[in-house]
C-alpha cells in the first residue's frame, strides 16, 4: 500500500497527459484514517466513472457494536451510511470541472426500502464504501489538479463526515438501529399470531404519484378496524396498535378509488422494511409474499399449470408447459405454480390485473358451458386448497364478482381509505342469498419438485462434472470451464436486462423495486449461463447454488470483479426466480 502523498506526486507527474495516464493511479493509498482504493479507471471522460472504494476500520470509525451486532441492524446501518454518503457528497457533485462525466461523485441512491447494497459493507474489519468518481479532463487531456481537490478535499470531508461516529448527529444512528429492531421483531409476531401482514395505525399508505415513493401530504392515516386490531409491545417502541391480516383467504373489497388497491400495494412492499418517515415503516408483510397478475406475451418453460389448465383440445400437455407467447390465463396459472416453487407462503392479487377467465366462472357460465368442455379451472376453485392443503394465503382485491365472498376468511371493505371489517355481516348475507357458493374443484395436485430449463445452444450431454461433482478444474466449487470472453450483460432502467443477445422482460415483476436488483440478476444469469447452470440443474437448485455463491463471497461473487459489484442489490428469491424463468434461452 502507498502513502496519499505517492498518489498526489503521480497525479502532478501526469497533468496535462493524455487521458489513458489516468490508468497509473490504481492501487490502494493511506490517507491515515481510511484507505482510499483507485479500484477500477474510465477509459474516457464521456464512458462510465472511475470505481472507487474507502475502507475505514471499525477502531478508526467508532460506532458502536450494538448498532450493526445482528444481520437486520447490520442491513439498516449500511443502508443508512449509503444514503449519508449520498447526501454529503452531493454537496461537491461537479464541483471539480472538465468535460463529460469530470468531478462527478455518485453512490447508489436508495429509495424508501432498506435493501442489502455493494455500496456499503461492514465486515469484522471495518467498513467499506463503493463509489464512482469521474476523473477531470478538458477533452481528453488529463486536469489533475481537478482531481486532486476531489480526492485530497472533497472526499475526506465526506469520509469524515459519514464514516467517523463521533461527526454524526447524536441519536440518529441509534434510532435506525432502533427501527431495525422494531421491525425483525414484528416480523418475529407474524410468525407467532398466525398474521401474513400488519399495518400500523397511523400509516400512511398513499403515495404522491403513480411515479413516486413519497406519502402523500394531507391523506387519510391508516386506522384498524377494531375486530381485526393487534397490539404489539415493540422492543424498542411504545406500544404499537394496527391491522392483523390473518393466514387464509381475504378479500379486499370497496367502491373505485377508496383504497383497495392503495392498501394492496403497501402489502406489496411490506415485503421490504422501510425507512422512518416513508409512512410504511410500520407495514410488514410475510417476506415471501409474491405479487400474482396476468402478463401476456411471456415466455413460459416446463411448468405443470395442469391444477389449473387441462384437456386442451390440441392436447398440448400442461404437465410441462411451454410457450413463447402466454396468454393471460395461461401466464397466471405459470405464476402460481412458479411461485409455489419459489417457497412463497402468500399470494397477492389485484383483480385489474388478472386474467378475468383464470380468476372466476359465474355461476350461470359454468351451467352453459359445463366443466368438461372448460380446460380452465378457475382459481377461485383452488384458493381453498391452495392455503388448506399447501400452507399457501391469498390476500385479493376484488370489485366485481360477489362469488369470492364464499371463500374469503376475513372480507375487508376500504371506505375512503379507512378499513371495515365486514365479514360477519356479509357471510349472513350470503347464507341467506342462497345461490353462488363455490366448491373446490377436484384433482388438487402441486406440481412436481425438480423443474429443469432447457438452454438452447449448450451441450446438455457434457461431461464436466460442474458444481458438486468429483472432477477436475474447479474455482471454489464451481466449473473453471470459463469463456475466454465474458457474456456481455446491459440493464434498462429497473425493468429490462439483456445478457448476450437476450433480453429479459422483468416489467410485471411488481415486487422488484430498484434498479440495483435487476443488475444484480443480469449478473446471476451470465453467472449461470458461462457456468452452465441451467443445463444441469434444477430451477430450485440453480437459485440455491447461486444463493451459496453469494452467502459466501457477497454479490461479488456472481460479478467477477469487485469493482463491477459497486451498483448491485440484492433481490428477494421470488425476483430470482422470476428472472430465470422469463429468460427465454
């Protein structure tokens, strides 16, 4: 390692030199409380920003060990150093001059959820942050006095100011450590009282847009109806009061624009814990939960849909069903069994999304068209046995069909955003109505464990061993069997990733929420695609593997490099799986 004052001398050396002499700077230099690593160096003013890296010992930084002693609280406090450093630096943003990207500054920028970033990392050593830095040029000649104010002055002030304990506001920290807390612990209730969510008193549910994640000023606080409220005495919160939805079937009913699908979508991101102040902190829904909806168009790969799809009349098997082009139902009922695969233990749907002839067959339809002439069974007719028999809630929306009153456990009605408890009064009601009951449809099957993908273009009789296996050439477990050139991968935004020639088309994935998560899994896909993971393995075990891989070595592991790690996020298993089965091979 080199002294800070070896960096500055070669920095002056290469002033006014052509913009590649950047490329002498990396390597790692003592700036005496923190170590500052040049990791990676931009071709160019105008290409993609230098990767830079801080580590600052835990000895030199002084916070706390309570604050980061447990993977929740250790989760929240890097979370909140990342959006410090956001803050802090955005104060010296192109402060330093020059063309394309010279004297920018930039971290990964959260939201409102508290994800596991690249960013940030607190180990047993100390704390390290990743970051961009794009290095002062006037064309393509270097300006390195530019970058040396960023580095010898703008950058210390921001190091000091995040990482070292004693710069920071009194209790602040402490306070997301706090909330942390809080919240494994709530999460720890569901378990225990049977719940599949909770919604505080006092949230605040609606956002400001359709396009933003702030709570919406002047709206209606969320309020528990009283034959559904829990009380919960937080570890470190006064006593929290709040709505208790239970395992089973419930139904989210109400007129247009009163909050039915407001509620749903804070459900939605419940998933997720939430900062102080979103208004959702106190929203905690089963970290499984898994947003179902109809998307047209979708590749679908040896999924067994027959619980809900059967006796085509081109007898096309559903067993293993396979299309390019899904229809809505067909790619609802993919979803599910996908679902069931992925472990999820809650499925929550928006009736506006749905396949209308998936979700529901009124009464006088299925007295025309009979059940043997029907190849679709209706989820409706499975939503029971789906939770009875596989362990597996339903939390649904609903405004247009009374049938799914039969099957609800708990009916919720939203009257302009406040929720009512109507259950007793509609299962009176329609004890007496008489007509409309639904009954389970027979042949209740889950599918079978152990689906495989097909990858086109790959030698599925290979020989190597791979992952597991007693042959030779192997790096930490893995096939060495690498491509002497990498698959090139590119992200679009949250919604869209290409690696090679393929894209995969994640927009209907609701529950992926930030655009680091849909680099990380372009990441995991080239991960298994230059390891030949999809050929050999199971859908299940391929997410398993690429778990381990990560456990073990943090989502560097999957990228390659360290400092291509820098912009990751890692995704829930649910998006895993989802990215995986929309890649069409």
């Amino acid at each position: 390692m080199k002294a800070s004052q070896e960096l500055r001398r070669l920095l002056e050396s290469i002033d006014r030199k052509s913009y590649p002499a950047y490329k002498s700077a990396q390597g790692a230099y003592n700036f005496g409380d923190y170590v500052l690593s040049i990791d990676h160096v931009q071709g160019d003013p105008f290409a993609s920003p230098s990767k830079l890296s801080v580590f600052i010992s835990h000895q030199k930084a002084g916070y706390p060990a309570e604050l980061f002693d447990a993977p929740h609280k250790k989760q929240a406090f890097e979370d909140y150093l990342v959006r410090q450093f956001y803050q802090e630096s955005a104060r010296y943003n192109f402060k330093a001059k020059g063309s394309g990207k010279s004297g920018l500054i930039a971290i990964s920028h959260p939201g409102p959820e508290i994800l596991s970033r690249t960013a940030c990392e607190c180990s047993a050593q100390g704390i390290a942050l990743r970051f961009e830095v794009g290095f002062p040029a006037s064309g393509r000649t270097i300006q390195a006095g530019e970058l040396i104010r960023i580095l010898f002055e703008f950058l210390p002030k921001c190091v000091r100011q995040v990482l070292v304990f004693k710069n920071r506001p009194a209790g602040e920290v402490q306070a997301v450590a706090l909330l942390a807390e809080d919240q494994y612990f709530i999460r720890q209730e569901l378990k225990r009282l049977g719940l599949v969510s909770f919604v505080a008193d006092g949230s605040v549910l609606p956002r400001e847009s359709g396009v933003s994640s702030r709570p919406m000023k002047g709206s209606v606080a969320f309020h528990s109806p009283e034959s559904l409220r829990v009380t919960l005495q937080l570890p470190n919160h006064k006593t929290l009061t709040g709505m208790g939805i239970r395992k089973g079937i419930t139904l989210i009913v109400g007129g247009g624009y009163h909050g039915k699908s407001t509620l749903l979508k804070a459900l939605e991101a419940g998933v997720y814990d939430h900062i102080a102040g979103d208004g959702r902190e106190y929203v905690i829904t089963d970290d499984t939960a898994l947003k179902l909806r109809a998307e047209d168009g979708r590749s679908v790969r040896n999924v067994d849909i027959s619980m809900f799809i059967n006796d085509l009349p081109n007898k096309k098997d559903t067993l293993c069903f396979s299309t390019k082009d899904a229809s809505g139902s067909t790619s609802q009922a993919a979803a599910v069994a996908e679902g069931i695969e992925s472990g999820s233990r809650v499925f929550l749907i928006d009736e506006d999304t749905s396949a209308t002839n998936f979700m529901v067959r009124d009464d006088l339809m299925q007295h025309i068209i009979s059940r043997s002439k029907e190849p679709i069974t209706p989820f409706i007719e499975r939503a029971r046995d789906l939770y009875e028999k596989a362990g597996i809630s339903t939390v649904m929306v609903a405004g247009s069909s009374g049938a799914y009153f039969y099957i609800a456990d708990t009916i919720i009605q939203m009257d302009s955003y406040i929720p009512c408890d109507i259950t007793k009064s509609t299962k009176e009601f329609c004890a007496g109505y008489g007509t409309g009951a639904v009954e389970a449809a027979p042949g209740f099957k889950l599918p079978q464990k152990g689906r495989k993908l097909t990858v086109s273009g790959q030698n599925e009789g290979s020989q190597n061993p791979g992952w597991g296996g007693p042959g030779q050439g192997r790096r930490n477990g893995l096939d060495a069997d690498w491509r002497k050139e990498r698959i090139k991968v590119k992200v679009y935004g949250k919604d869209s990733l290409q690696v090679g020639k393929e894209t995969v088309d994640l927009r209907f994935v609701e529950q992926l929420i930030d655009g680091e998560q849909t680099h990380a899994l372009a990441q995991m896909l080239r991960f298994c695609l230059e390891h030949r993971l999809l050929e050999r393995y199971c859908v299940a075990d391929t997410v398993a593997l690429i778990q381990k891989e990560t456990a073990k070595g943090g989502l560097t592991a999957v990228s390659g490099c360290s400092y291509a790690a820098m912009g990751l996020c890692m995704p829930r298993t649910q998006e895993i799986f989802a990215c995986l089965n929309r890649f069409r091979g």
